[in-house]
C-alpha cells in the first residue's frame, strides 16, 4: 500500500490579474503526478478543470473563466493529494464590453455580453447593437415624466444610434444626478474609446498577437502530423477535403441564413421607403400649411417649418422636390414682403416690431429691415409733429376764440394715429399740471400753450420707443440667437456706419420741435426762410408771463424724460437753448407786463392818508413787484444742465433797462397824480390823524382834495418810497439774482428825488409866495413911514397876518404827514425872512420909533419860528436887524421885551403849533 502524497501548495499565478478567459500559468508544489490525477482547479470560485493543462507537478497552465468574486485564491484538487491550498490570489478584471461590428482578437461570448431579450420573430438591426453604457460611468435613471421630455425634444431622440441622436436628453434621462467629476472621467472615456479605434487594425493584432503564434504553431502541428501519418497520399490531401467541408459549412449556413437576411433587407428597405415617404409628405403639404399658419398669425411655426425643409431640400437635385421647394421659396418671399409692410405700418408698438424684425431676420430677409424700421418711425415722429402744428394753426384761423379739441391737450388730434399717445407714462406731467384745473381754465388756454402741451406729449410718448429701438438694433437684441450669430460681424460694421445717421435723427427730432415752439412762442428766434416751415402764427398780442412760465415747465419736464433715456446731452443741446431763450423771453414779458399793471395804480390811488401821511400806493407798488418776482422764481431757478438767465451781458442790460423803467414808470404816475386837476380829483374820504389837533374845527367828512394836498401826499409818498420801498424792491431784486441792482437803485433814487424836489418847490411856491407877497403891502399899509410913526404898542396886523397863514401851512401840512411838517415850514420861514430882511434892507432911515417898532417885529417872527429856522433864514434875519439902528437906551430894550412877552401872551395859543416838545431833524 503507497504513502499518501502532500496536499496540493499553489506558490505562484502569472499573470495575477486579468479578464475572463485570461490563459495563466500556475506554479507550485505537489500539483498532481499526471494528467489524470489532476480531479479538480478553481480559481476565483471558477472551476477551470476543462481548460486545465497538466505539465509537471509544479506547473499547470489553464484560462480563467467567469467568476462571481473579483478576487480569490487558487485551488488545485489531486486524487494523491486532496485539496490543496494557495498562498496567492488571483484578481478578476471586468472585461471591456466589444460591439459586434468591433474588432477583437480572441472569441467573444456574445451571449455574455448582450443581455437583451430575444425575439426571433421581430429582427435587430445589427447598428443598435451597441453598448448600453457608451460614457463607461454608471447609469442613474431620472424621474422626469417620458412625455415631458419628448414635449421638451421635440423630433429628437435619446438613443445614440438615431440620426436625431440628442445629447441633452440622454444625460437628462440616465444621468441627472451624475456629479460633474464623474462626467469629466466619461469625457476621458470617450477620448479613450475613440483613440482605439483611431489606432486600426493593427493595434488588434498585437494585442492577440500571442493568439496567432496559438493558430500558427496548431497549423504547423496539424501539417507535421499529416505528413508523418502519409494519409494525404492515399486519400488524397486533407487540406483540400477539409476546404470542401468548410466550404460545403459555409453555403449550408448561408442557405439556413438566406430567409432571415432577406426579410432583413426588405425591412429595412421598407423602413427607408416610409422614412423618405413622411419627407415628401412634409414638403408636399408645407405651401398649404405655410398659408394657413400666415391667416392664423402662426409665423413662429411657418419659420421653424421653412427651416427644416430648407435644411433637407436647399440642395436637393431632384426635380419634384425642387419644384415644391421652389413654390416654399415664393410662399416665404410674400411672407417676407408682408413682415415688412407689418413693420413699416404706423402706428405700431415696440413690442410688434422686435417680433417682425426678429421673423425678418430668421427668414434671411434681404436688406436691413430693423434700419428701416427706424427710418420709418424717425420719419413718422416728424410727420406727426407737423401735423400738430397744421392743426392748431388752421384751427386758430378757421375759429378763433372758440374752444376746439385741438386746445384740449387730452384729446387726440389725429384719433387713428395719436390714440394711444395718452397711455404713455411719461405723461404724469400733463396730468399733474391739469389734476386742479377746471373747463374755464381749459377754456381759456391760448392756442399756442395747448400746441406746445400736444407737441411735447406727442415726442416723449413716441422718442422713448424710438430710442429703445435702436437701443435693441445696437446690442443685438433684435435678433434670434440664429440670425445674431450668422450677421453679427455685418451688423456691427452696419451700427458703426449707422450711428452717426442715427444721432443725425435724433438731432432732426428734436430741431424740429424746438423749431415748432420757436416758431410758436419766439417767431424772431427763426429764420424768414423757416417761417412758412415753422411758423404760420397769426397772432397780435404776446403771452402773459403766466404762461411763459407754464411753457416752460413743460418743456423741463419734456427734458427730464429725455435724459431719463440717457440720450447723450449733445442731442439735447438745443432743448436746453430753447429753454434759456424761454426762461430769458418770459422775464422780459413779466417785466413788461408788470410796467403796464403799474401804469394802472393810478386809477386805482384813493387819497386814503394812514396816520403816517401813506396812502395805499407804495405798498401796492411793492407787491405788485414782488409778486412778478414770485412768479419767476421758478424761471429765474436754474436746474441742472441750465445756465443763469443772466448770464449774456446784453441779457442783463435789457433787465436792468426793464427793471429801472418800472421805477420811472411809477414814478411817471406820481408825477401825474400830483398834477391831476381839480375837475378830475374824485371825492374821496380824507383820514386824519385823531391824535393830532384840529386847528381849523372840524372837517367836512366829505372833502375834494385841493392840488396842494395832493402835492403833499405824493411828496409823502416819496419819502416813504425813498426810506423803504425801494430800498425793500432791491432787496427783492437781488434776492433773485437780478443783476445791477446798485443802477437800479441809483436811477430810480435819482428820478424820485427829482420828482420830489419838483414837487416839493411848486408847494413852496404855492404856499410861501402868497405870504411873502403879503409883507411889504401889509408893512407900509395906511401910509407907515419909518421915519415918523408912533412909539410901539405891539405887533403890527400883517406880521400877525402872515403867521396865520404860516400855520394855516402848518396845520395842512401836518393833517397830511408830520413828518413833512419841519421842511415845509423851514423853507416857507426862509422865504419871510429873506423877504423881511430885502425890505429892511431897502428902508433908508429909520426913527427911534421906527428902529424900535422893526426890531419888534422881526425878533417876535424870529422868536415865533425860531423851532424852524436854517442857517439861511437866520443869515437873513442877522442881516434884518444890522439894518436896524441899535437901541441907544436900557428903556428901549426894557419896552422891547415887554412888548415881546406880550405879543407871545397874546398870540399863545396860535403859536403853540410853533412849539415842539423836541427838535426835528429838519430836510434842506
């Protein structure tokens, strides 16, 4: 009975690593004694007894077969020794997937490799054979809705053997979730699939270049065999029997496999007829279907479907498509023509247009349509604003005076064409200016302020669109993504030979409608040659400052909306000019206006005196200046962008000239109240100070004003004026930034004060030449000589005389204005006594009674007045008594001053008027 041998010991595998049917060699100790001992070989769980070879007991070489576990120990079984064990393991790689059109150097078990359901009576195309997983990552299926996605890929398909093969649908479907660095490893795949089949056939055979050195050394074997046998010899040649069988093999398959592959071919030739059959039934039927989609408006539809069918027939060398695809071609050229009408149609929205020029330009549209979108519009714009203007004008001659929906700024002149000008939102400044006025307000708009109301609506509802347009035809935006990327480099060099013929039309737009309202509201600002263009108002009186105001703010806030565009400001230049020359032309109209309104306070003097000696006109003078200021204040504000009406030197001499000319203008009116007649001087209520004494009674309450007292009360008036007024409306004036206000004040103080010393000397004359006239008659009244007379017993009768009536001035003078009183009376004293002092002067002798009975008089009237005396009347009342001898007695000058003090005692109520409680300055 033998030793039973050691169990089987597995030290070595070569190679250690490899795909299903690898040939490996394995190495190791008690392997087996023969062939026939060797019972059992696993490797990896695989039993791989049928491909074992046994070649000693230390070597046996065998392919690895298909195995569940990746990774596993080698196991040999003999009958002498049991199962053995390993001290290695073998590693089983996943075999590459090979398609059944790919090359392969070894035999391929394609039931292994194809896992799809078998249906022997529904053929396979031998093109889908192909690999179910092309990125080599793993699949994830999506949870999007199949229908979904077919709605979303229209006419494409997520297989990747399809013509109409799409990229975005497969990813979508088996790989939604896939993390990027994955789809970066499928890209490398791809790279690596495509490289090997780059490399050919050659790469193939060096891979199973051992396979052939197999087949070679088997041939050789079979060769050397049959010639060591000597069969060939006898039975003839075993190669040439055996091509006869291969060959008998090859017609028996082929006649098993003739049915199959027939009904292959005609399927598939089937399959191609219908598929060329559902063309022709698209171009057949795309005429009709490309007019109805027209009536209905489809134009999205008839463009996708001309696309299609040019991209499959544009080259077509057969003639009945190029017949159908010629009448496509004359049903696209009359739908271009009719985008194109679409577009050029006026008035059309913005929206509309970016929708025909984007058709236009997905149907290849000859031309620039969008540029002649633009033209057309540009031309439209100009259209409509003359013919706002033709309205108006022929409105204003046909029936002027009469409120016609052209003056009402929310009617539309042309409803067809200006309807939905009313819509826009720009127009918040129309509404916001017309919310608080009412159908009189409406009513009595001038014609001129509704048109330039209606002009600059009409440009900021239609210039914001026209903007964007071109806007859009400069980004590109206009355009389909299609249509962007074939014309964009045309299109660019188109927008830089365009801009400059753009800004032209942006310029004309708005020349035109400073041209219009020049031509409205500054007719001398345009030249004769665009008068009949421009103009064409009949109008005979000028607008109210009110108005101009009006206007201007319009055209501000017209602007506004035009900067908000951002249209540079070079364009927008001569809106700003039209402004200046607006804001300049109102202020001299304001002015104007304010002289006339001034011409008419005289009518409107009352002779009502205040307890100062005013009456009401120099405060009406001030207001009504202030308010004309008021009014232009907002003219006279510059917002930003403007420039300072006063800024041109010829700008400021006209206001300043306008400014001074409404002092001279109330000046003017002074001077005429106080020249007025007595037969035009109203009755009117004369107000007296109560505070002051009655020194004549009482006073008819109804009084006709005497020309002394209104002499008096305009000289009041000008002090008043001089004091404050003036010095209050320069104030004003530099308050809104006039300019030259210090010659404004001088001229106009200038004027006053001559008025007023002009008035000041005929009251003096009208009042001191009767007094003075009174001395000397009074003086030498019932034959007095100086030279024989009595002694003194008093003052004489005229010196009495000629001081009432130096207070019948006084009382006048003081009901009026006390204020007048001190230079009335100064210049009235000085008057006397000048005059007393000629006549002294004249006497050639005096008595000693005669001496006493001057010196008497003239000290009791220069006592009297002595609270009004200047130095000329007391250098005249110095000169009257150097005439005079001196007094030669102490008797004299003891009668002198009880004659005096007597004189004083009896007069001393008349002469309290003469005594002041404190000194006035008194006015020369």
């Amino acid at each position: 009975m033998s030793r039973l041998r050691q169990p089987p010991l597995v030290t070595g595998i070569s190679p250690n690593e490899g795909i299903p049917w690898t040939k490996v060699t394995i190495r190791g100790e008690n392997l087996g004694t023969g062939p026939t001992d060797l019972i059992g070989l696993t490797i990896c769980g695989h039993n791989c007894l049928l491909t074992a070879e046994w070649m000693s007991a230390s070597k046996i070489v065998c392919r690895v077969g298909q195995a569940k576990n990746d990774k596993g120990d080698i196991i040999v079984t003999t009958k002498s020794g049991g199962k053995g064990t390993s001290t290695v393991s073998f590693k089983l790689l996943k075999p590459e997937k090979i398609g059944i059109l790919d090359q392969s150097a070894v035999w391929v078990d394609e039931m292994n490799y194809y896992d799809m359901p078998t249906d022997r009576n529904k053929g396979i195309p031998p093109l889908s054979l192909r690999p179910a997983n092309p990125l080599g990552i793993e699949i994830e299926k999506s949870k999007f809705p199949q229908k979904d996605l077919e709605m979303l890929f229209h006419g494409l398909s997520a297989d990747f053997t399809s013509e109409n093969f799409s990229a975005a649908w497969y990813l979508i479907e088996n790989h939604s979730t896939t993390s990027f660095e994955q789809l970066k490893m499928a890209v490398t795949n791809l790279k690596r699939q495509a490289n090997k089949k780059s490399e050919g056939s050659l790469a193939y055979v060096k891979g199973g270049l051992s396979t052939f050195f197999e087949a070679q050394d088997a041939l050789s074997a079979i060769h050397q065999k049959l010639e060591a046998d000597g069969t060939e010899k006898v039975e003839g040649s075993m190669t040439q029997k055996l091509e006869n069988v291969l060959n008998r093999a090859s017609n028996t398959a082929d006649t098993l496999f003739q049915e199959v592959l027939g009904r292959k071919d005609k399927a598939d030739s089937t399959r191609n007829a219908l598929n060329v059959l559902q063309r022709f039934k698209f171009l057949f039927n795309l005429p009709l279907n490309i007019e109805r989609n027209i009536q209905k408006g489809d134009y999205d539809v008839v463009i996708n479907d001309y696309e299609k069918a040019k991209s499959l027939f544009g080259k077509t060398e057969v003639q009945v498509f190029k017949k159908y695809y010629a009448e496509v071609e004359t049903r696209i050229e009359a739908l271009r023509e009719l985008l194109l009408d679409k577009l050029l149609e006026t008035p059309s929205t913005l929206h509309d247009q970016k929708r025909y020029i984007r058709y236009l330009s997905d149907l290849h549209a000859p031309g620039d349509p969008a540029w002649q979108c633009i033209r057309a519009q540009h031309e439209w714009i100009l259209q409509l604003m003359h013919a706002c203007k033709d309205g108006f004008v022929k409105d204003l001659k046909g029936t002027p005076g009469l409120h016609s929906p052209m003056l009402d700024p929310d009617t539309d002149v042309r409803p067809s064409v200006l309807g939905h000008l009313g819509q826009t939102a720009s127009l918040k400044r129309g509404s916001s200016f017309q919310s608080g006025r009412d159908d009189t307000w409406r009513y009595k708009t001038p014609h001129r302020v509704a048109f330039v109301e209606k002009l600059t609506k009409l440009v900021i509802s239609q210039l914001p669109n026209f903007w964007k347009l071109w806007i859009s035809y400069v980004n590109g935006s206009l355009f389909s993504e299609t249509a962007e990327k074939s014309g964009q480099i045309e299109r660019s060099k188109n927008v830089r030979q365009r801009q400059n013929d753009f800004k032209k039309m942006i310029q004309e737009v708005t020349y035109s409608l400073v041209k219009l309202i020049r031509g409205a509201l500054l007719p001398l600002s345009i030249w004769d040659s665009e008068a009949r263009q421009y103009g064409g108002w009949e109008v005979k009186s000028e607008l109210s400052g009110q108005w101009f105001t009006h206007v201007v703010q319009t055209i501000r806030l017209t602007y506004e909306s035009l900067t908000a565009l951002e249209i540079p400001n070079d364009m927008l230049q001569t809106i700003q000019d039209l402004i200046l020359d607006l804001r300049v032309r109102c202020v001299m109209v304001t002015l104007q206006h304010t002289a006339e309104e001034i011409k008419k306070l005289a009518e409107k003097e009352d002779w009502i005196v205040d307890n100062e000696g005013l009456t009401s006109l120099p405060c009406q003078f001030e207001q009504c200046i202030v308010h004309s200021l008021q009014s232009l204040k907002g003219v006279l504000e510059c917002k930003p962008g403007e420039a300072s009406v006063f800024q041109q030197p010829k700008t400021q001499e006209e206001v300043c000239q306008l400014s001074i000319n409404i002092m001279q203008v109330f000046i003017y009116c002074l001077e005429q109240l106080s020249t007025k007649p007595d037969a035009d001087t109203d009755t009117t209520h004369l107000s007296i100070d109560v505070s002051s004494p009655d020194l004549f009674g009482s006073i008819h309450e109804d009084f006709s004003l005497a020309s002394e007292q209104r002499i008096l009360i305009v000289l009041s008036n000008c002090c008043y004026l001089e004091r404050h007024t003036f010095l209050n409306i320069a104030e004003h004036f530099e308050k809104h930034n006039f300019q030259g206000i210090e010659k404004i004040t001088q001229v106009s103080m200038a004027s006053l004060k001559e008025l007023d010393q002009r008035l000041f000397e005929n009251y003096i004359e009208l009042k001191a030449d009767p007094i003075v006239g009174s001395l000397e008659p009074g003086i030498y009244a019932g034959y007095f000589d100086w030279k024989d007379c009595l002694p003194p017993t008093g003052v004489r009768n005229y010196l009495k005389e000629a001081l009432v009536n130096i207070i019948a001035v006084h009382a006048e003078v003081f009901t009026i204005s006390k204020e007048l009183v001190p230079r009335v009376l100064s210049k009235v004293v000085e008057a006397v006594s000048e005059e007393l002092s000629r006549l002294m002067q004249c006497v050639s002798a005096f008595s000693r009674n005669g001496a006493l009975q001057a010196r008497l008089e003239i000290c009791a009237l220069r006592d009297t007045v002595a609270l009004y005396l200047t130095p000329e009347s007391k250098s005249s009342f110095k000169q009257a008594v150097e005439a005079l001898p001196q007094l030669s007695s102490g008797a004299d000058k003891k009668l002198l001053e009880e004659l005096l003090n007597k004189f004083k005692s009896s007069m001393h109520l008349q002469l309290t008027c003469f005594q002041a409680a404190s000194s006035t300055m008194m006015k020369t």
